[in-house]
C-alpha cells in the first residue's frame, strides 16, 4: 500500500516537472519570436534655427582718459563730477594767449595771399621776366654759333683722318700695296707681331672713317643740335682709332732695320713723316674736343638759362593771377597747423556722457601724461567669447538677442555685432576669439559689470525636412544613412543632411520624404 502511494506521488511529481518544463519553454519561444518594439518619430517639415550663444559682461562703449596733449598751467575748468556734457563741449584749457597770437598770425598771412599783390610788385617781377627772356635768347644765339662752329670743326677733321689713313697705308701697304715694296720685308722685323696687330687697328680705323664722313656730309650750317650730337661720337671715335693707328705704324718703324738700297735716313724721314702726322691729328683733335665742350656748355647755359625764365615768369604769374589751391595750400596749411596746436591745449568732449572724476583745479600745472578728466558714456556693448567651433557662423554687422540677468529672461535687448577678433585667445584648450556687440539705447538702467547672455540667430531655413541628429549614422565609406521602419522592417536608407540646427534637429536634403518614421531605438 505504501509502495503504491510512493510511486503515485513520483508520477504526480514527474507530471508536473514535465508540464513546468513545457510552459516554461513555451513562454521562452513565445519571448524570442516577439516583434520588435521601436521608438520612433515622424519626417516634418519645418522651421529650423542655428542659433550661437554665449556669456559676457556689459561694458561702457567708451569709459575715457582725457588728457591735454601739451604741458601748461590750467586756465579754465567748465565741468565738475557729475556733470553731463555734450561731444564737442569744452571742458577745459590751458592758457592759450600764445596759441591764440600764433592762429592770429597764420590767418594774416592766409588774408594777405589771398588778396594778392601789389602794382609795384608786379613791376618788379615783369622786369625780372624781361631780364631772363634776354639772357635765354643770348644763350640760344651762343649755342647756334658754337654749334655751327663745331660743324666747321668736323669738316676740318675729315681731311686729317684720310691724310693720316693714307700715311699709315703708305708704311702698312694694306690698300696700296706698291706703297712699301721696297721696304716690306724689313718692316717691323724685330717685332712681327705689329703688322698683324697694325692690319686690324688699320680696317678699324678706316671703318670708323667711313662712318664719321657719311654722317658728317649730311651736316650744314642749319642742322639741329641733335643732327651734330649724332656725328660728334662718330668723329671722336675716329680720331682715337687713328691715334692708335698711328701708334702702331710708329712703334714698327722703331723695329724696322736697313739694307742697302733702303737706309737709315731713308728711315729716319718717315718716321719724321708718321710723327708729324701724329702731332697734326692730335692737335686737331684737341681743337674738336675744346670745341665740342663749347657747344655742351652752350647748351647747359640754355637749360640754365630757360629754368631761371620759367621761374622769372612762374614769380610774375603768381603776382598778376588770382592764387591758385595749390600757392594757397601752404598758408591754409599753416593757419591749420596753428589751429591744431592750439587745439592740443583744449580739452573737449569727444562723445555725449558724464564726467565721473575732475583730477586738476585750475591754477594747477599739468603735463601732457596727466588724466585731467575721466569721462563716461552711457552708450553700452556687451563683450563675449565665441568658441571656433561657433565663430565661422556669424558675420559682423547680424542681429543679436541680448537678455540681462539683472532684468530677468523676459526683458529682451536687441544689439548688432560690431567686431570678431582674428586673433584668438585659449582658454583650457578651447580656442576662443572675442566678439564685440552693440547694446541698443534702452530706458533701462543699465550699468557696466552686469552679466549678458548673447544669441544671434547663425542661419535659419524655412520649410526644410528635419530629424533628430542622434538618428542619423555613419558608415565606414562615410557614407550617412537612417534607419526608417516600413512595414514593420527596419529598413536602412542614405541621406544627404544639410544645417545642424538648435534642440539637435538637422536638415535632410535628399533621402527621406515627409512623414516617414525614422527609427531613433529598439525597445
């Protein structure tokens, strides 16, 4: 009967386990075939905002130093502390009795300039214009006379050059060649090397000859000054071919023996004859070379003479003619001068503000590094440090949102971005660069110090597609894609994204269309 019992309860018990283990694996399968659960949200079509914030303090636009720019004793005082002043109000000065004496003075000299000269004044200058017109006209016969002079000269060198070309052929024998037959073979024996050296200083002299007379043929008594300066280096580069020449032939009859039929005094007389030749040509060419430097002075002299004319009558001009802006210039410019100076010992308001501090009394002596009086304007910017990850999306001259945590969120100030620093500054390795902000007049008692939180709207997009940044991936080609469920699935699809925009939303331009649900997690 027990035993029965027993096997009883081990079949109860074997049943159970079996039907335990049967739900307990059921569920399991149950569980693992569950569909999946995702978290989702719509394609839309909206309005998206890229907005760049950021924290500063409020700062007076100008908060200002005023200084006289030279030393002196201070004359007047016309402001205390508190006082509210205007741009262009003087505040103050230093004595100006000297100053003034000097302005006074630069505006006589202006007054006399500008109502011209006097009759006997103009005499005067009409004599001194006469006296250069004279002096040019005699300068300009001087260089025509020494001009055709210089003409005679050149003619008179043409016949030297060919009696001394014929006297070096008659010893050379290039172009007559029966000049020198009966002394040929004993020119030059102790020195060869001269008749080749004498042959090619002979062609080129003969050249330079040749080019000197087509030249100077053209020439007569009325040719200009430049038809002669073309033809004087032609003839002076002749006359120096022909004294080496000459040189030359000398040098080899020096080295020329005798024999019997050719002899010493045979020698000796036309060594006699090139030395003469030598001596003729050289002093011809002493008389061009004189000659050519009296028409270069003559010429000098007219340009002398000229620019003392054109001054002479610049001089009358400026008595007889109304002055022009440019004889005034200088006047006006003294007269400024004076002004400016004077101004340097007047301290004046610059800007619209209030005088927060008075330094000196009047009596005091000052120098020119003293703050005298420190000015306040009541116009404020607000001064901000910009991350460069931000600051490539803003632009001088944007609007800016300004709130003051004085004032609470609620109360907005409007303000435009005046600067951006191109320099940077690094703050615990973020890179920052400092942007100045207008803060627009408000009847709000604003005060410097105060904290300002700064938005400028970057950029904005109307009617563009958006979705959650945190839904969009990236695949290993760079590549970006989204996961969208349809039907059911999740189905992978590549995206073109465009602006990052405020609350991580971001553009898509290509790849999604509205109201597709884009996959953000799995549940």
């Amino acid at each position: 009967m027990n035993l029965k019992k027993f096997l009883k309860a081990r079949y109860i018990i074997a049943l159970l386990i079996v039907a335990g283990g049967s739900f307990y694996w059921y569920r399991s399968y149950q569980a693992k075939n569950k569909p999946p659960v995702y978290e989702t949200v719509p394609v839309v079509l909206e309005t998206l905002k890229q907005t760049v914030d950021a924290t500063g303090k409020v700062e007076s636009k100008n908060d200002i130093s005023l200084r006289f720019e030279m030393p002196g004793t201070i004359e007047r005082m016309n402001v205390a502390e508190g006082s509210i002043v205007k741009t262009g109000q003087i505040l103050a000065n230093i004595r100006l009795a000297e100053l003034d004496a000097a302005v006074a003075q630069s505006q006589a000299n202006l007054n006399k300039i500008l109502a011209g000269s006097t009759d006997q004044d103009k005499q005067y200058y009409a004599a001194a214009v006469e006296s250069a017109k004279a002096s040019l006209d005699q300068s300009i016969a001087d260089e025509v006379n020494a001009r055709n002079t210089m003409i005679v000269a050149i003619q008179a060198s043409l016949p030297r050059l060919d009696d001394s070309l014929t006297q070096a052929d008659n010893i050379l024998g290039i172009d007559n060649t029966n000049a020198n037959a009966d002394f040929k073979t004993l020119l030059s024996v102790q020195k060869p090397s001269l008749i080749g050296k004498s042959s090619i200083d002979y062609s080129a002299a003969k050249r330079a000859r040749d080019n000197a007379r087509s030249l100077a043929l053209n020439l007569i008594s009325i040719s200009s000054t430049s038809s002669v300066d073309l033809v004087v280096p032609a003839i002076d580069t002749a006359f120096v071919a022909f004294n080496q020449l000459l040189a030359d032939v000398s040098e080899m009859l020096n080295n020329t023996v005798t024999n019997g039929s050719f002899t010493q005094a045979i020698l000796d007389g036309k060594k006699t004859t090139i030395e003469s030749t030598r001596i003729t040509l050289a002093t011809q060419y002493t008389s061009f070379v004189g000659q050519s430097q009296v028409v270069t002075n003559a010429k000098n002299a007219i340009s002398i003479r000229r620019a003392a004319y054109n001054q002479a009558l610049a001089n009358y001009q400026g008595k007889v003619v109304p002055p022009r802006d440019v004889d005034v210039a200088p006047y006006r410019a003294a007269l400024a001068q004076a002004v400016a100076n004077r101004d340097k010992a007047i301290i004046r308001a610059p800007i619209d503000g209030i005088i927060t501090k008075v330094n000196k009394k009047i009596g005091e002596t000052v120098n020119g590094s003293e703050a005298i009086i420190n000015l306040l304007s009541p116009h404020y910017e607000v001064n901000v440090d910009i991350p460069e990850t931000d600051v490539a999306k803003i632009n001088v001259g944007e609007k800016a949102e300004i709130t003051l945590d004085a004032f609470g969120e609620e109360t907005k100030f409007s303000g435009l971005i005046l600067t951006i620093d191109p320099g940077s500054t690094e703050v615990q390795d973020v890179v920052y660069y400092k942007v100045r902000i207008s803060l627009d007049d408000t009847n709000k008692a604003v005060k410097p110090g105060m904290t300002a939180n700064v938005s400028v709207n970057a950029a904005q997009k109307d009617n563009v597609l958006s979705i959650p940044l945190r839904s969009v991936k990236t695949r290993t080609d760079g590549t970006k894609y989204v996961k969208v469920l349809e039907n059911g699935q999740s189905v992978e699809k590549t995206v073109t994204i465009g602006m990052k925009a405020n609350e991580g939303k971001v553009e898509i331009l290509t790849g999604l269309k509205e109201g597709e649900l884009v996959i953000l997690s799995i549940k």
